[in-house]
C-alpha cells in the first residue's frame, strides 16, 4: 500500500495555533515565524479556511438534528 501524504510538522503547530492551544512560549516563537515568513502565513491562511468549511458543513448537520428526540435520550 502506498503511504499517504506527508504531515507537515508546522501544519500541526498551525492547527494547535488555530484551536488556541497553544503554550504561550510557543505561540509567541510561531508569530514571530509568521511575521516574516509569507508561505507559513499562506499555510495558516489555507488550514483556517479548511476549518471553516468543515465548520460550516457541520453547523448544516446541527441544524438539521432532530435535538428534542435526542435530548430526551
């Protein structure tokens, strides 16, 4: 089986960055990474906009749940 693409170890930095887990040490060195490097702000600019329509699909499928049946379960 072919292996699948490669994790960028930034893009896990940047998704931790994202969700606003990061350790305050480590989010200061990354902006401060950001502040000068375009494609890492590119990387970060493209990972958010994927967030969101993964968001945005799944705030469609909360709307549409049927929430009385389910918090009667």
């Amino acid at each position: 089986m072919a292996p699948g693409p490669k994790v960028n170890d930034n893009d896990a930095v940047l998704v931790t960055y994202l969700d606003g887990e990061l350790k305050p040490e480590v989010r200061q060195e990354l902006e401060r990474r950001l502040r000068t490097d375009a494609s890492l702000r590119a990387r970060l600019a493209a990972l958010a906009e994927g967030g969101q329509q993964l968001r945005s699909s799944f705030d469609a499928l909360l709307e549409a749940a049927p929430r009385a049946r389910l918090d009667a379960a």
